[in-house]
C-alpha cells in the first residue's frame, strides 16, 4: 500500500501537434471531482467553440485508482478518450483532467491515427507539467492522561510523515489527533497501546467530545 500519489501542481498547456492539417491542441489541470472535470472541459468548449471534438479524460485515487471518466466526444469509440486515460495512467497521476481539443483539417485520420494523435498531445501536456506528490494519512485520536503525552509525541517522532494535527487539554487529560501515512496507521496505534500499557485509549474523533 503506497502512502503517496501523484498530481499536478498546476494546470497546464496548451500543448499542441499537427497532424496532417489537424491540430491537436492538449490541456490538464487538477480535479477532485468528475463535476471539476466537467467544469474544466466545458470552458474548453467556449474557449475552442468552434472546435471538431474535445476528447477528455480524467482519473481519481489516492494512490490507487477509485474511478476514472473519458469521452471520445463523437470521436469514433476508444479513439480520443481511451489514449488520453491511458496517459494518465503511464505516469501514475490521480485527481486529473486531461483534456485535448481537436480541429478538423480535412483529411481523416482513421481510428488508430486519432488514437496516435490525441495520446501523443496528451502526452506532450502531461510530460511537460508540474507535477507535486500527495502524502496519504489516517487520522488517529488518543486520548492521553496528562503524563503519558510525552510518551505519543515520542512515537509520532519515529515514524516518518506524522504529524500532530490537533491538542485537546481538559480536567481528565489531553485528546491527540494525530495524522499518520496510511500504511502505519495501524503500527503507530499498537505502539502507543503498548507503550502506554493501555492506559492511553485510541479511537474515533468522539475521545475529544
């Protein structure tokens, strides 16, 4: 289980490439949401309203894929959006839309020179871009005795990437949120179970209430 992904940092493009009269003009950008996405791709269109297609595709995750969306846009089926997704895919991006606007020039291209064409300008955009990495963390609370704190900022000191998100002081002792990459999750609560000898509980966001 990886504890990172990859996105852009930025929009980017345009990116664009002829071919045989056609141009093929790129576009990217970050997006959490298909409606992100969507938003994206419709100013294309004003931006491009006098464009053939707009082949788009965009892929979510934290690391590993939960969905993804593409559209050929009256492109002949797997011809636009399947080679835009596939590009996305070779470098691992998650919580991305690519988009690439097209412009006819009169001779066709046949379904595998459009497939060619709108992943090569795909892929000019994405291999171009700006490109920043997501750390992946699971929220932990703990609810410490006011002797014991030491004790989790000790372990939360160990383990790489954690961080303390949240103090709660009161008159029984202190609720700790604490953020720590998902595939440690697990390791740092049994530490701070064993350390504390169980006296320090660990639990959902209610501990603090």
């Amino acid at each position: 289980m990886t504890d990172s992904y990859r996105t852009l940092a930025d929009p980017c493009g345009p990116y664009e490439l002829k071919e045989k009269a056609s141009r093929f003009i790129a576009h990217a950008a970050p997006a959490a949401t298909i409606a992100d996405a969507e938003r994206f791709v419709a100013l294309l269109r004003k931006r491009f309203h006098d464009a053939a297609h707009i082949g788009w595709a965009c892929r979510f995750g934290d690391g590993v894929e939960s969905s993804f969306r593409y559209s050929d846009d009256g492109e002949p089926s797997g011809s636009a959006g399947v080679p835009i997704y596939q590009e996305l895919v070779r470098l691992e991006l998650f919580n991305v839309v690519c988009a690439v606007v097209r412009y006819f020039g009169g001779v066709k291209l046949g379904t595998g020179g459009l497939a060619r064409a709108f992943g090569a300008a795909a892929r000019g955009a994405l291999d171009t871009a700006s490109l920043r990495t997501v750390l992946v963390t699971v929220p932990l609370t703990f609810r410490s005795p006011f002797e014991l704190v030491g004790t989790v900022m000790h372990l939360a000191g160990q383990f790489p990437g954690t961080t303390i998100v949240s103090q709660e002081y009161d008159a029984e002792g202190v609720c700790i949120e604490i953020a720590v990459p998902r595939s440690m999750a697990e390791r740092f609560g049994a530490a701070v179970i064993e350390k504390s000898s169980g006296r320090i509980r660990m639990g959902s966001g209610n501990l603090c209430d």
